[in-house]
C-alpha cells in the first residue's frame, strides 16, 4: 500500500489526488492528514520530506517521493503511462504543469505573507508582484494554450485545474475571471469531472 500525506486546501496535494482519481488509483492509497507552514512544521512529515512540504509519497519498497511534479509522474508509471503525452506534446504538457505550478507558488506566497506575517511588517509590492506573475501567466493561457487544454487530458490540464481552484478558494475577490472568458469556460467545464468535484477544497 502507498501513502500519501494529505492536506484538505493544498493545490499540490489536490492535483495528485485529481491524478488518483483520474488513474483509478484510489484504492492503492492510503490518506494521512499532515501538514505546516514555514514558521511551524506542525503534522508536516519531516522524516519523509525534510523540507517539510505536502504532498510526500511514501511506498513500501522504496524511499518517500516529494514533490508533486514526482509523485505524479511516478503514480502515472502505476497507470500505464497515461498522462505524460509522447512525442512533441510531453514538453507542452511539461511546460502547462510548470505554469499551474508556478501559479500556485505565487498564490501561496500572497497567503502565507498575509497569514504569517504581521501586519506591520508585510509588504504590499511584494503580494501585488505576486499577483502579477499569476496575471500574466493567466494571460499567456488565454492567448496561447487554450487549443492544447481542448486536447487529451494530461498533468497540464490537471495541475491548470487545481491552481484555477485554488485562486478561486483563496484569492477569489480579485476575479482572474474578469478578462479571461476562455479560460473561465475552461475551467467551469473541467470543474466538473468527478475527480475534481471529489477533490473540491473544504475551505
Ligand atoms: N513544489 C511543491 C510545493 C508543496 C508545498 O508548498 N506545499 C505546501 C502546502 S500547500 C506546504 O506544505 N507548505 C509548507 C511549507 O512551505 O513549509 C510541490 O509541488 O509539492
């Protein structure tokens, strides 16, 4: 049996849990609640992933996989190689789950800096430059990608989902939805498969 350390609201953790879902995996996985933050590990399973971050995969005939990026890739092998396209379309794949992720890095520093830090010390150009890389990233996928996200699905549309997700649970009054309606349609229909409604973040 695999393990995976689990948080409820963590879009790296949700895109392997869409991943599992999408695989058919699920009943190959057992879920542990842990997780921290930079200022306290908490439940963070520091054995496992010295850098402390969720999700980490731990397996029983070798070591733990961190980060999302490798326990995805891994889990595919499990699924017979579904979700890395061959040919041309690996680096676009490659380059769309580089993008979702970088989303999530830049949302998930706008929290932790609201979250972590006090108010005094927090600093506004910071977040806003944050929220900037996000704004362009976004722009880049409505001018550029959304032919390749109405294409097979793979770990680009996947981790795209969960980063959307996670603006939307986190940063949702800023509406990335405002100036973006093909990218918004994309993600109301992709919103609606199972492994994304059975992932949905508690909040
Ligand atoms: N690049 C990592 C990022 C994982 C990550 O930052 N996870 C957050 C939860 S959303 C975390 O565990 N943060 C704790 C910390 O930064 O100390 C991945 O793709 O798995």
């Amino acid at each position: 049996m695999l393990t995976l350390y689990h948080s409820h609201n963590s879009p790296y953790v949700r895109k392997v849990m869409v991943l599992i879902h999408e695989a058919g995996l699920s009943d190959r996985i057992t879920l542990i609640t842990g997780s921290g933050t930079p200022l306290d590990p908490a439940t963070a399973p520091l054995a496992e992933n010295p850098l402390g971050k969720v999700p980490v995969l731990t397996r029983p005939d070798g070591g733990a996989l961190y980060d999302s990026r490798v326990i995805c890739r891994y889990l595919d092998t499990l699924a017979g190689d579904s979700f890395y396209p061959a040919g041309a379309r690996l680096w676009d794949a490659l380059t769309l789950e580089a993008t979702a992720d970088g989303i999530m890095d830049a949302a998930l520093l706008m929290v932790y800096e609201d979250r972590l830090r006090p108010e005094e010390k927090r600093l506004p150009a910071f977040v806003e430059g944050q929220w900037a890389k996000i704004m362009r990233a976004l722009d880049t996928l409505e001018a550029r990608w959304m032919a390749y996200l109405a294409g097979p699905l793979c770990i680009g549309q996947i981790g795209l989902g969960c980063a959307l997700g996670y603006l939307d649970l986190r940063l949702g009054a800023r509406n990335w939805q405002a100036s973006r309606p093909q990218l918004s349609r994309w993600q109301a229909g992709f919103n609606h498969r199972d492994s994304m409604t059975a992932t949905q973040p508690p909040g």
